[in-house]
C-alpha cells in the first residue's frame, strides 16, 4: 500500500529558483547581491528536497495538486522515489556551478551575466518541476520551460556560431515538443489520464498494437533532449555555450530530463507488462546500443575537448536507456543510480575544461601538453571523472555499470553486455590520450605560458573548490556512505514498488 | 437597479456617438481635449460593459426595444452570455489603444488628433453595435459603420496607406453587400429581421435554396470582413501602412468581431440544426487548415514586421474559424461547442494587441519597420522588447501562455471529431510560428549592433517608450501569462460553457 | 418559349439585378481607373437595392399611406419595410462612396494620378 502524503515541500522547492529569477533580474545592477540570490536559493531548494527523502524512503508519495486542467488532468506534483534521485542531482548539482559560475563568469569578464544567471534559475525551475510532476500534462509544462529557458544561455556569447547553436538547439527541441505534445493528448484520449502510475496506464486493452507502437515513437521523438542518435547532434553544436552551461545543462538537467522522460515513459506510462508484451524493450535497447558505440566512435575522432566530452555525454545517457530497456530490475536499479552518478562525474570533467579555458584559453587537446604539471588539482580531478566514465573503481561509475551488467544478465540479452564492455572500452581509447597528453607530453616552450607569456597557474579558487568536491564525491560514491545509500535506497524502492525483485 | 442596467446596451453605443460628436466640437476649441475625452468614455464603457456581463452571468439576458417598439416592429437590442463577452474583450482591447495612442498619435499625426479621436470613437461605436444587437439589418449598419471608421482611420497616415484603405473599402464594400444580399435572401422568405423572430420562423424552411444561398453569402461576405483565407488579401498592405493602435485594434478586435457576427448568425438565426444538415461546417474545418498553415508559410517570407503579424492573424483567424468549425462535433467537456473558438477570440486580441503595440513602440521611437532593423533593440527599450517576447513565446504556444492553452483545447477538440489531420496542422503550425517569431527575437536580442564589437552592457544608451505606452504594452504581456493560468485552472471556463448550453452544444453529464 | 417566359420575362426584376450586379463587379475588378471601381462599386450596391425594393412589391398595391376611406375598400398596400432597410441601405453606400471619393481626392493630391497600376508603380519608388 502506498500512502499519499499532503505536503507543501514540492511547491516550496520550485519556488526557491523561480524567486531568485526575478531577485535576479531586480539586482542587476548589484554583482554581489545577484550571485548571493542564486547561492541562497540553490541551498534552500536542496534542503527543502532532501528534507522529503525521509518521507519517501518510508514508502509514502508526497502528493500536491493546486487545480484541475481537464477531468482526470490534475496540475500539480507526485514526488515519488524516482523522481527525487533526479531531483536531488539537479538541486545539488546547482550549488556547485553556481558557486564555480562566479569565478567563470569574473574571470572572464563576461557580459550579460544578469541574462545568465536569471535564465539558470528559470532552468533549474524547469528540471525540478519535471522531476517532481506528478503526471505528463505538469511535465510538458516544465519540459517547454526548460527548453525555452535554456536558448539565451546556449546562445549566451551572441557570436554568429553561438546563434546558429542556438536556432539548432531550438529546432530540435521545439520540434520535440510537438511531438511529446502529440503523444501526451493522444494519451489522454486513449486512457483517460495521464498520471504516472506504477503499472503504466496503457494496455493493449484500450488500443489496438499499432497505435501504442506508434505512440511510444511519438513519445521517443517528444525526448529528443535524450540526445540519442540520430537526433544527437544538436548537443556538440551547443558546446560553444559558457562551460557552466555546458556542464549543468547539457551534462546533468537538459539531457537528464530527456532519459528521465523515457524511464518515466516506459515503467510508469507503458508498464514493463506492456513493454514485454509489445517486444519495444528490444528495439529500444538496440537503439541505444547503437548511439553508444557510435557516439564512442566519434568522441575518438574530436580534438576540441568540449565536443569530445558532448559525445561522451551521448554514450553515457544511452547506458541509461539500456539500462531501462532491459526491463530487468537491476537494468532499471542501474539506469536510476547512473543518472546521479554519470551527474557528478561529467560535470568534473566540464568544471575542468572549463578551469583550462579560463586560465590557459585552450579548448584543444593537442594544444593541452603538460598542462597537468601547471594545474595539478584540475587534471587529477579530471582523471577522477574519467576514470568514473570508463566504469574503473574506486568511482560511482563501476556502481552503475556494475548493475548496468548485471541488468543484461538477468534479462538474458549477452550481447548487451558485450555492447556495454565495447563502449567502456573505446571510453578509455579517447579519455586515456588526454590524460597522458596532460601529464606526460612535453610541453614546447610556449604552450605552457599564455600570449602575454605569464605561467599558467591553477584556475580560481571559486572554480577549483567545486570541480574537486565533485570529483571527490564521485569516489565517495563507491563506498558505503549515507549519501550513496540513499540514492541506492531510492533507487531499489522505485524498482520495487515497479514490480521488480 | 434593475431597470438602470436595461439600459446599458444602447447606453454604450450612445455616449461612444455623443461622445464622437463632442470631440470634434471639444476639439475645435482646445486641441489637447480629445485624448481625454476619448479615454474617459472608453473606461466608462468599459466599466458598464463588465457590469452588463455580471448581471447577464448572475440575471440573465438583457433585452431593450429600441423606442419601445416590440420585435418583430422594432429593432431589438439582446445582451447574452456571448455578446457580453465580446463586449468586454472589444472595450478593453479599446481602451488599451486608447491609453497607447496619446503618445503615439501626437508624434506621428500632429496636425490630425481631433479627427483621429472622433473617428476611434465612431469605430467603437460600430463595434459595440454589432455585438449588442439583436436584428440583422441592425448588425448591417453598424458592421459598415465600424468599416468606414476603420477604412478613415487606415489610411490616415497618407500616401501609401491610401491605397491600401482603398483596396479594403473596395473589397470590405463588396463583403457588406454580399452579407445585406443575404439578409435580403431571408427576409424575402420569412418576412422578418430579428433574430430571434427568424429562429422561429426559419425551421421549417430549412429546405429552402433561398434559406440555404443566404447562409453561403453570410459566410463570404463576413469571410472578407474576418480576414479568412482566400478572402484576406486586403490585411497585409492594410495592416502595414496604419497607425498601429488602428493595427491592433483591426487584428485584435474588428476581425474578431466579424468572427462573432458568424457565430451569432449560424447558431442564433440558423440553429445547430440547419448546420448539422449539410457538411459546411466540415468545409469549413478544411478551408480554416488550409488558411493556417498558408497564413504561417506567408508570414515567414516577410521582412516588414507589421506584415508578418499581419499574416500571422489571418493564420489566426484559421484557428478560430477551426474551433467554430468543429464545435457541433466536439462534445466533452471541457473543450465541448464553442468553447475553443471564443476562448481564443480572447486570448489573440490579448497577444495580437500586445504584439502590434510593440511594433508601433519601435516606429515611435526609432522608425524601424523592418524586421533587420531591429538589432540590439533588446538592450535600448528592454521592457517593450520583453512584452514581444512574451507574447511571442504565447502565439508559439509555450506553456502555460494563452497560446498553449487555445492549442491545447482546440487539439482536443479536434481528436474528439476525429480528425487528426487538424492535430498534425496544428503542431506543425506552431513550429512555423516559432521560425517567424523566433527570427525577430533574435534579431532583437542576440545580433549587435554594426560596430560593437563584444556585446558589453551599454546601460547608458537605454531609450525606452513613455510611460502611457509602456503599461498598456506590459499589461496585455503579462495578462497573456495571467490568463493563460486562468484558463488552466478552468476559472473562466464556466462563461463559455454557458454559451455552450445556450446553443445546445454541450452534452450536460 | 413558355419555359422562357415564365422564367425570364416573369422574374425580369431579378434579372436586372443579377445584370447589374455583374456589371459593377466587372468593373471593380477590371478597371485601372479607382473612379471607375467606384462607380462599379455603386451599381453594384444599386443592383442590391433594386433587388429588395422588388422584393416588396405586392400586385395592385397603392403607396402605403393609411386612408380610412382607402382601408375600408379594401385596397391593398406595398411593403414599405424594404423601402425603409433600402433608404438606410443608400445611405450607407452614400457614406462608403463619400469615404473612397475622399481616398481618390488625396491620393491624386500625394500621387498626380488616379490610374491604380501607376500609384502603385510610384508608391514604390516614392516608398
């Protein structure tokens, strides 16, 4: 039995980021005060999110509806265990970039950073609100949030390559929109609501096969900010975005919601019933088989760092589409710990690439030699995140894979697993040569100094506090620790109340 | 009390006339009178036409016989749930042009405020007639005297606008005269001209090519007064050459009253019957993608601004004319009958008039009529640029906006016809919103100005519009986002539905 | 032939008026000169007009003018409702022809011509 819990929780943790944006947009004039509006926020939302965690690890729901849009169509929030992994990643995460935002965006001098931190917030509204919405309609809502919110940060430098970035990431996700639009109306007509519920809501009871297949493509194309391929490429283009952005948006909140979508589509909309039954967990699983591989294949080929880790990004989320395919519960357990996992270790591996472009203006590897000797505690950082990446202990990233592989042997589909040992390792073909490049290369005389000649040094303090706490953290979550517990905890709940072992 | 609000419907037409009058009177004497005089009738009107619509929500209809003539003798003046609602739309949208075109009138035709003001508030006149009254002819007359206001009032700026307000006259002229055709078609056969004396009397007649032939000529000639594809040729030039509180208030409120003048004449004369007899409403439908998607594609091959959003409303009025097309089709609640098209009618006025505003804002300050021109204006005039993007973002149709919320209604409404084609149209038709929209948006925000090199925040060179300008423009942005919340959470809803029940469209559960 | 009386010789007022009407909508479409689309556009109303006076015609009525002496023999009257929408209608279309003549006057005052293409064709050089 589940219980349901009234609680004004969710609406206090959205409110904290939609307050800030106006704070911010008041306080433009005073640099110190708008930055304080975004910490104080970002603190406050997390808070007021791990305070639920207790309630949840109980077996409660924590419910809140403010009105009715259609019958059966409630707007409002359903915090269940899934959706607070999600939402704990993103609130905390938060804090972080917001904290290494500051030393990015002084460093450089940047403009319009009112614009950027307004917007930040906005998005932030948006991924928590999809992490929290209690059925499709409220998640459409702040999915379209989300999308619109992020166009000023991605096309945030004005630049002519910044805007076509831009048109693109708009193309691809508005179109995205109509779909997921399409998808979530016909839903309703179909079954007469659009709740997330444990079982899912459809059977083939209430359609015909056809018209749930070409629903859940409808659905499939509607999470286009899941950057599978063939519909990956608007995240490389994004990467000219400021770091930061790069690294929460395109990193953690905007792709995440994407994988998040398709998990909440395929155990709480179709069921694993009816995914079974309908045989789409295969074609799903082979698709994200395929972006894996290939993603890998071209993350080897690219020499600007950024790019290399947005294809990286590509790879890793279709782990978590695999993961959910496999419909097997330690495939799901495995997909919900990658999405905090892969969170905190991608957005190491931006942090630092970010830290490199501000102190030394390099974005390319080859330009990168023996940069590890000047910036000691970025590149070890860095090598934490992509040793996380390949799936290496001491990190969080053998945990998910760990389960990841164990999901593929319970749903008895091998050869999945031989995709995922492939993907880990082309992972370290194309994380190994930086690293090495790094530390190892000799630098020539100039690389190690700027144009002005001055030494490269390690990057502000407001950038390397937050790039090490992550990277530490993803070694924590190897080993036992309240924190990791929790998301494990988390986690099994969801998969147990879906049915699973 | 009871007595006093009889007499509101003709009240808001004769003091708009007297009103018009005194103006040109007041004017010749002291030529800073006319603004004031105009906003000061137009808030009064307002403020009967909310009180009309309370008492006809809480009382019921209001009838008034003109002179104390009984229909089918006299002209008969009827205010019901969905004229009152019209009204209410039609006097707010007036009075924000009203507040905007201080400013606006004085820089752009000094020598011709008296004239102007006179002229608005016949046009107000003609509005209000057409949506209160309750006989045809009625609606006739002061459908063509809304028109001669407005052809007046288009062409007011000189040279090119002339032409333009001619080609409207010409054509506006040949719609009237098809609409009074038909109204001569029907009186021919049953000998009256109320409307509710013609419900009666027109049932048993349904069979009749007279009675038939008049309901097409309706249709024409009140299809080239709403701007509806193919009879919209007269919009683009009309809307780039006027004044643009006139533009505003023809995509906002004069289409939209001809809309109205439809959907009274095909479910108050003509019942759901007679329309449930031949397929036209489902012509209807086609006719209104067709022009949806046509007025999108159209619109994104523009560069003056005005024509854009002018191209846009008739993709606009596409939508409405959709959602009246299947509202005999579509009967769950709470997207049943009616419900999708008037909600709309409000919440395109609401986006239209923010939009036309804007650009207005940008001639006023700049003389920037193209869409290139428009480069880093969101750093020169950020209010006015922000209320763009706001209303921009709604006719996209981003949640939880006026525009997602008609989108939202009409394409359930079209999945409970059955008609899926209208979904995939109107998905698509967002995403060409979007490219036209979008364009604009960046062009204001994103692309420099020639010479600066790295975008830094120039704090200094920010000029915005006065503030007469400035809060009509805001106030109908944020209610673009206040309404559309409202329209959520089915507050409102319950107006439309009593439209709904009055027509016998909605199935009572 | 009789088909051709009762349908054409019978109902001559509605022909006229649909003669009318094509005539003046040829020439509002047709014609360069805007004075001319006026002129199209007024025997079009016309044509309207005519059709609705005739719609009152009732056989061997007399002016409706009420006469005790007239209405206790019994005479029969003409409709006077369509002369009255008629006489409303006239103004109407009097105000409209009003409007565009004003229209006419200015733009032959801004452009030197009252030919539809060369306005047009200096409306573009002129901007």
């Amino acid at each position: 039995m589940i219980e349901i819990e009234e609680s004004l929780r969710p609406w206090l943790a959205i409110a904290c980021p939609a307050l800030a944006a106006i704070f911010i947009l008041f306080s433009s004039k005073l640099p110190n005060l708008r930055e304080g509006w975004t910490l104080l926020a970002s603190i406050v939302q997390f808070w007021m999110i791990y305070s639920m965690v207790p309630v949840i690890l109980k077996g409660t729901t924590i419910e809140s509806y403010l009105f009715t849009v259609f019958p059966g169509i409630q707007f409002g929030f359903k915090v269940d265990a899934f959706g607070l992994i999600f939402a704990i990643t993103s609130s905390f995460l938060w804090i972080l970039v917001s904290i290494y935002s500051i030393g990015y965006m002084r460093a450089l001098r940047e403009h319009a950073q009112t614009r950027y931190y307004c917007c930040f917030a906005l998005a932030i509204f948006g991924a928590v609100g999809i992490a929290l919405s209690g059925n499709l309609v409220t998640m459409f809502i702040f999915y379209e949030i989300l999308t619109v919110s992020t166009y000023p940060l991605v096309a945030h430098e004005q630049t002519p390559e910044a805007l076509f970035a831009g048109r693109k990431y708009l193309a691809y996700l508005f179109t995205a929109g109509c779909f997921l639009l399409g998808a979530v109306v016909l839903t309703y007509s179909l079954a007469g609501t659009t709740d997330f519920d444990k079982g899912g809501i459809l059977s083939v009871a209430i359609a015909p096969r056809s018209v749930l297949m070409v629903l859940f493509v409808f659905f499939l194309l509607g999470f286009m900010k899941a950057a599978y391929m063939p519909f990956h490429s608007w995240l490389p283009t994004a990467m000219v975005a400021p770091t930061p952005v790069s690294a929460l948006l395109h990193a953690v909140a905007v792709v995440k919601a994407g994988v998040f979508g398709i998990v909440r589509m395929v155990c709480y909309i179709y069921g694993i019933d009816l995914m079974h039954e309908l045989g789409l967990g295969i074609m799903l699983a082979s698709l994200a088989a395929f972006t894996m591989i290939v993603a890998s294949l071209f993350a080897i080929a690219q020499d600007n760092l950024k790019r290399r880790l947005a294809y990286s990004t590509i790879s890793q989320l279709s782990y978590i589409i695999l993961g959910v395919a496999l419909l097997s519960p330690m495939g799901i357990t495995g997909a919900m710990i990658h999405i905090p996992f892969h969170g905190f270790m991608k957005i190491t591996l931006f942090l630092c690439a970010g830290s490199i472009l501000v102190t030394s203006g390099k974005e390319n590897i080859s330009e990168m030699g023996g940069i590890g000797r000047a910036m000691p505690i970025t590149m070890m950082a860095f090598t934490v995140g992509a040793l996380g990446m390949c799936g290496a202990p001491p990190t969080g990233g053998f945990i998910s894979k760990w389960f990841l592989g164990l999901g593929t042997l319970q749903a008895g589909n091998l050869i999945f697993l031989a995709v995922i040992l492939i993907s880990s390792l082309l992972d370290i073909v194309y994380f190994f040569p930086i690293i090495y490049t790094a530390f190892f290369a000799k630098s020539g005389g100039t690389t190690l100094r700027l144009n002005k000649g001055r030494k490269i040094k390690e990057a502000p303090l407001f950038m390397v506090v937050p790039l090490s706490i992550t990277a530490l953290l993803s070694i924590v979550f190897s080993f036992p620790n309240p924190f990791t517990d929790t998301i494990l905890n988390l986690a099994r709940m969801a998969v147990s109340i879906l049915g699973g072992g | 009390m009871q007595t006093a609000i009889q007499h509101f419907p003709v009240l808001i037409v004769a003091i708009s006339l007297v009103s018009a009058i005194s103006i040109l009177v007041a004017g010749w004497t002291n030529k800073k009178t006319p603004p004031f005089i105009s906003i000061t009738t137009v808030l009064a009107q307002f403020v009967a036409s909310i009180l009309i619509l309370n008492h006809v929500l809480t009382k019921g209809p209001i009838h008034y016989w003109l002179g104390g003539w009984k229909p089918p003798w006299g002209i008969e003046y009827v205010v019901d749930v969905l004229n009152a609602y019209v009204l209410v739309i039609l006097l707010f949208l007036g009075l924000t042009c009203a507040v905007y075109s201080k400013r606006s009138i004085e820089h752009e035709l000094p020598q011709k405020t008296v004239s102007f003001y006179a002229l608005y508030q016949l046009l107000i006149t003609g509005l209000c007639g057409v949506t209160v009254t309750g006989d045809i002819f009625n609606m006739y007359v002061f459908i063509e005297i809304m028109s001669l206001s407005a052809y007046a009032l288009i062409g007011s700026r000189g040279k090119i606008a002339l032409k333009a307000s001619f080609t409207y006259l010409v054509l506006g002229s040949i719609g009237a005269c098809f609409f009074l055709l038909g109204i001569g078609f029907l009186y021919s056969v049953t000998g009256s001209l109320n409307m509710h004396d013609l419900s009666i009397l027109l049932p048993p007649l349904y069979g009749n090519k007279m009675v038939r032939a008049a309901f097409v000529l309706f249709i024409v000639g009140l299809s080239v007064k709403m701007a509806f594809f193919p009879l919209h040729t007269w919009l683009p030039d009309a809307h780039a050459f006027a004044p643009s509180e006139i533009s505003a208030m023809l995509s906002g409120i004069i289409i939209e009253v001809c809309t109205y003048a439809f959907i009274r004449l095909a479910f108050s004369v003509f019942s759901v019957n007679f329309l449930t007899l031949l397929p036209i409403f489902d012509i209807l439908c086609w006719v209104a993608g067709i022009a949806i998607i046509m007025g999108s594609l159209l619109a994104m091959t523009q560069f003056n601004l005005k024509r854009m959003l002018a191209y846009s409303s008739v993709a606009n009025m596409g939508y409405i004319m959709l959602a009246v097309g299947l509202s005999t089709s579509a009967k769950n609640f709470p997207w049943c009958g009616l419900t999708p098209a008037l909600m709309h009618m409000l919440n395109h006025a609401l986006m239209k008039g923010c939009l036309f505003l804007v650009a207005g804002a940008f001639i006023y300050k700049a003389d920037l009529w193209n869409i290139a021109e428009l480069r880093g204006l969101g750093r020169r005039m950020p209010y006015t640029c922000a209320a763009f993007v706001i209303a921009a973002i709604s006719m996209i149709g981003v949640p939880p906006s006026v525009g997602f919320v008609s989108k939202l209604y009409i394409i359930f409404a079209s999945l409970e016809a059955k008609k899926f084609a209208f979904v995939a149209i109107l998905l698509v038709s967002s995403l060409l919103n979007l490219v036209y929209f979008w364009r604009v948006i960046e062009t204001m925000y994103m692309k420099r100005e020639e010479g600066e090199e790295h975008a830094h925040a120039s704090m200094n060179s920010r000029d915005e519009i006065p503030l007469s300008m400035l809060i009509p423009v805001l106030g109908l942005a944020s209610l673009c986002m206040v309404m559309g919340v409202l329209w959520l959470a089915g507050i409102t809803i319950p107006i439309l539905n009593k439209v709904n029940a009055m027509f016998g469209l909605m199935v009572v559960r | 032939m009789e088909w051709f009386i009762e349908e054409v010789f019978a109902k001559y007022n509605y022909w006229i008026s649909i003669i009318l009407m094509l005539i003046g909508f040829y020439a509002m479409i047709a014609k360069d000169n805007l004075i001319k689309k006026i002129i199209g556009l007024n025997i079009f109303q016309t044509a309207i007009f005519l059709f609705f006076i005739s719609l009152g015609v009732v056989k061997g009525g007399t002016a409706p003018i009420v006469d005790e002496e007239m209405v206790s023999k019994g005479y029969v009257y003409v409709n006077p409702l369509p002369h009255v929408l008629i006489l409303t209608a006239i103004v109407v279309a009097v105000s409209t022809t009003a409007v565009a003549l004003s229209l006419i006057i200015r733009m032959y005052e801004e452009y030197g011509t009252i030919q539809e293409e060369e306005i047009i064709e200096k409306s573009r050089v002129k901007g």
